[in-house]
C-alpha cells in the first residue's frame, strides 16, 4: 500500500525513477498483462512477482501463452493507492516463455504460486526495454482560474 508521506513535491503528479518503479512493482502481486491477439488488443490479470528487474508469472496453455509467443512486444501494468495518493508503473519489454533448465530453476526459486486452482506449467518472463512509473496526489480539481495566475 502506498504511504501518504510518499508524495512530497506538492504536485499532483511525480514522475518516479527506474528504482522507484521497480521497489513499487515489487511491492505488489497483481498486475495487467498487455498483448495483441489476431491485431487487437488483449488484457490479463495475472499474478506475478518481480525477479532481477524483470517480470514473472505463470500461466496455462492458452491466449496468454500463444499471444506472447506470436507478439512477445507486451506492456505490463500495476498500480496501488490509498485515500491521499496512488501510483502506476508501466513496463514496456518482450515476453517470453521460459524452457531452459536454468531458466525453470531460477523462475521456481520465486516461489510464485498460481491464485486459481489451475494447473499452470507455463512461465514467461517480461525483459524490460523501458520502465515508467508515476505517482498521482488525491485533490480537487482547482478552478480554471488558478491555472492563469
């Protein structure tokens, strides 16, 4: 949850560093996967944890998985807030599903378990080629004219 000291410009949007958004991210377990299936735009919920600054979950056989491996280009989103602010990070990367020995050791070390009472094989692993992330200040709206002033 986000802490209503976090916000300390005064403006009623920061734009968060790298670590920022990654210490964020990391901070909670459910996020939106972004993808394109037969050129139109997809969204899943999916459980996930972060793992040296990359993204990991678990999935079925399915859209998720074939998606990922015809388009891997996906965003990845996650957010948070309280009653004073909140926050979104975006991670724009290529998805992809983890077969190595290595790479299935080092995803099961996560210890990422499946929400659902599904049988999920699968791991993908989001490679991060850019991370955003912004933190929103709750307020009212000012007035029209406060922003001539």
């Amino acid at each position: 949850m986000v802490s209503a000291a976090t916000s300390q410009t005064g403006q009623p949007v920061t734009i968060l560093s790298a670590t920022e958004s990654w210490d964020l991210l990391a901070s909670v377990a459910l996020g939106r996967l972004v993808t394109s299936v037969d050129g139109q735009p997809e969204i899943f919920p999916v459980n996930f944890v972060v793992q040296g600054r990359t993204v990991l979950f678990r999935t079925a056989e399915g859209t998720k998985l074939v998606s990922t491996a015809i388009n891997n280009r996906v965003l990845f989103e996650a957010d948070d807030h309280n009653a004073a602010e909140g926050w979104s990070v975006i991670v724009k990367g290529t998805g992809r599903m983890l077969r190595t020995h290595a790479e299935l050791e080092e995803a099961d070390r996560a210890q990422l378990l499946p929400w659902t009472a599904t049988l999920k094989q699968h791991y993908v692993r989001i490679q991060p080629v850019s991370i955003t992330g912004r933190r929103f200040r709750f307020g009212p709206e000012p007035s029209p004219e406060s922003t001539f002033a």
